[in-house]
C-alpha cells in the first residue's frame, strides 16, 4: 500500500509487516530505500488504509512540530 502525500512524502505499508517507511517525495514505482527518512513500528493488525492515513497524518503533525522547534532554536541562536 502506497500513499503519497501532497508529493512530499510516500508512505508504505505492507499488510503484516508491522511497520511503515516513510520515504522523501514521490517514490511510486521505485523498490529502493535510497528516499528513505524514517521507520515506524505499527500494530500488525492494521487491516486497511485507513490505519496507514491515521499513522501518516500523525508523522506529519509531530514532523510539523519538530521543524517549528528546529527553526525557533535557530532564531534563537542568531
């Protein structure tokens, strides 16, 4: 199961795998990892894509959050 966002990210979930890669950009077709950007570890209950959208939209937020911190810390230190 592929899930690009906004052409931002990719997000894969395979059925059972247990987790979810998180790849930079739109990486539909490509097999490889060289996109890579993370790694999440989920229930390997999950039985549809609704599970992968509620997942990537909580990578995003917390994502969101991490580069707001990185770029106050930034201003900070100017």
């Amino acid at each position: 199961m592929l899930r690009t966002v906004g052409g931002g990210y990719t997000f894969r979930w395979g059925r059972g795998s247990g987790v979810i890669t998180v790849h930079r950009g739109d990486v539909r077709g490509s097999h490889g990892d060289e996109a890579l950007v993370d790694t999440v570890r989920v229930g390997r209950d999950w039985v549809d894509d609704r599970d992968l959208r509620v997942e990537a939209r909580r990578w995003l937020r917390a994502e969101q959050q991490a580069a707001q911190s990185r770029c106050a810390a930034t201003e900070q230190d100017r």
